[in-house]
C-alpha cells in the first residue's frame, strides 16, 4: 500500500533529480552555444496540471494527475531538414514522471521518448508549434485479481506512451524563454494483457526554457527543392509480439507469441508523403487460444490481410497508417478490418525497425515490433 506521504516524498526526491539533471543539462547547452552550432538546442523542465479525473477505476479519483516533464530538442533550419516537409520542426527526447494522486489503485509513472514538433509561427521573441510524441512508460500500480482489482487502466506495469501537444514560447531575456500550452498524453499496453482500458492524461503545461540562439527563421522563398531520384520503395518487416490470455476456470493466466511478415510497397508523391499498400500474414497463436475457447476445438487461425494507406516521412522516420482487410480469416469472424499505426526509424543502410499498433476503431489490440529492410 501506498501512504500519500510516502507519494509526497517520492515526488519531491524525483523533483530534485530532474531539477539537477536540468541545470547540468543548461550548462551543457551554454557550452554548446558558446561552439556557434548553425541549429538551436533547447532544454527545459515542463510542469503538467492535469485537466480530468480518472473516473473508470475503483474507487474513483478523486484529483486530477500532475506531473513534471524534461525535454531536449533540436531546432532543425539546414534546407536538407526543411525539404522533408516543408516546414521547420524540432525533434528530441523527453522523459516524465506522472503523480496520479490516487496512491492506491494507479500509483505513479516514469516514462520517456521521443518527439517530432513542426513549428507553425516563428517570431524573434514568441512562437506556436505543435507536437507528437511517443515512448514508454512504467506505472508502479497495475492490475492484480487480488491485489488491485480496481485498477482496469493499467494491466501491465510497463506501457506504451503517445501524445500530442500545442505549445507557445515567448523569450524572456536572450537564452530563457517560458512555455504553455495543452499537452495530451495516452498510456495503454495495446491488449497484451487485460484489462487495458488506459489512461488519458489532457493537462496544461508551463514552463521554463534554455536555448542556445534563437532569431529568424532562413528565408526559403530562394530555396528549390532538390529534385528526387527514386520515387518507388519496398519495405519487408518481421513481426513480433506477445499477448496474454486470461485465466480461467480450468486454465491459467498465460503468454502466446505472435509472429508475421509484412511487405508494402510505396510510391513518393513528395519527399515526405508516400501512398503504400502490401500484404501481412500473421501466425497469432493467442487468437488460436481463443478460438479454441470460443468454440471448444481447434480451426483454421492463420491470418492474411491486404494494406492501403499513406506514410510521412521525416528523415530516418516513417510515420506510417495503414486500413488492413482479413482476406484470410475464419468466415464467421468480425470484424474483418483494422488499422495499423506505426513508427519506423531506417539507418542509411536501410536496415528498418520500429513499433507499430493494431487496433479495431478506437480498441488496441496490439503493440507489435518490427525489423527488416527498406529497399
């Protein structure tokens, strides 16, 4: 069990971490400023104030979540970055942590990532962006029969973390700037293991930041796209993932693996944005499990599915959303349609890897990983 003073120390004990790792991080940033890098670093330390209450556990919070946020980034202004999207965007890493103020049944959170924020305005001393983010998360409290029956959130103590926000900045004095704006995140294991309604986190964000330069924005009214040389790409991932199917009364609770191939096929109408589509066949042995459970016996569980959708690409990224059609699938099965979301990352040498989500509408079924090649 989890006493509020407990949570009130460990809270104040984190605070103090972030806080030193910030100040150490500002040194850096000055040194870094004082190299005259062509690209603005940023480092800051986000406060977050929760906007709603967790109301789908038991018992019910009663106080909305805060939390505190470290972010670096980089301001990308060299023309090859703006060609991707034509835009500028920074980029970098974060990691948070998360009071839920319900001790008990959700505990805290401690998570990281990455993230991808496109600038929208840009002005010598104030600015708007907005923001996409994803990573993981630990949560101390999960779901247990016994335990924490109450917590239906959380069915795993590690999950997957995505978001997105709207921020402005305005510039204090030379190198500080503030931050605020509205901040959205999501925590959910993807139905690895049940229950997995998650959690959804809007808050309000303020904060202070250090940067290495700042100013205007290159003039890109001169700036000509360089023109493209391969418009068609191939892409092959293998799949991996596990999912956990519930105990019951004459079974326990137990893990199967999944396993697939996926092949797709694109076409670059820009740099960035690319139409796709391909094939996937899937070897998913917890839908075998529950099929048995359904029907009493084994069938045919193997799984083939025709893709279409649309890819942005940024860089070494691919953000990837695809709509999927079980050609092959058991004939009373439903429904027979689902979308893919991924992220993927490709070295220089083409070798890919990445996360990708399975989910029917707004119900995730399942994180999956991938590695393979882009061609």
């Amino acid at each position: 069990m989890y006493s509020s003073k407990r949570l009130s120390i460990n809270n104040i004990g984190f605070i103090k971490c972030c806080l030193a790792v910030w100040l150490a991080g500002c040194c850096c940033v000055a040194a870094v400023g004082q190299a005259r890098e062509p690209e603005e670093r940023e480092i800051g330390v986000v406060a977050l104030a929760g906007l709603a209450k967790a109301s789908h556990i038991t018992p019910v919070s009663t106080q909305t979540p805060v939390g505190v946020e470290l972010r670096y980034s980089v301001l990308h202004t060299r023309r090859q970055s703006w060609e991707q999207c034509q835009c500028f965007f920074r980029s970098g890493v974060f990691i948070n942590a998360y009071s839920f103020r319900n001790p008990v049944v959700l505990g805290q959170s401690i998570g990281g990532g990455l993230f991808y924020e496109p600038v929208l305005v840009h002005h010598p001393r104030w600015g708007l962006s907005i923001r996409a983010l994803a990573g993981i998360t630990y949560v101390s409290r999960s779901y247990g029969a016994l335990t924490n029956p109450g917590n239906v959130a959380f069915g795993t103590p590690v999950n997957g973390l995505i978001g997105a926000g709207l921020y402005g900045r305005l510039t204090l004095v030379p190198g500080w700037r503030i931050l605020a704006g509205l901040d959205y995140k999501h925590i959910s294991n993807a139905g690895v293991r049940l229950p997995n309604q998650g959690l959804n986190i809007p808050a309000i964000s303020i904060g202070i930041q250090r940067y290495t330069s700042g100013g205007r924005l290159p003039d890109t009214h001169t700036w000509q796209p360089t023109p493209m040389n391969k418009r068609w790409m191939f892409r092959a991932l293998v799949i991996g993932s596990a999912k956990v199917l519930e105990a019951t009364d004459q079974s326990p609770e137990r893990a199967y693996p999944i396993f697939g191939l996926n092949l797709i096929t694109g076409y670059h109408l820009t740099r960035s944005h690319v139409v796709s589509g391909g094939i996937e066949v899937l070897d998913d042995h917890y839908f075998k499990e529950q099929i048995m459970h359904w029907t009493g016996r084994y069938q045919a569980y193997r799984q083939g599915t025709l893709l279409a959708g649309y890819e942005f690409w940024q860089g070494h990224f691919s953000f990837t959303a695809h709509m999927g059609w079980n050609a092959v699938r058991p004939r009373w099965y439903r429904p027979a349609t689902y979308q893919k979301y991924g992220l993927l990352y490709r070295f220089g040498s083409g070798f890919t890897t990445g996360v990708v989500v399975k989910a029917y509408g707004d119900n995730t079924k399942n994180f999956q990983a991938v590695i393979g090649r882009t061609f």
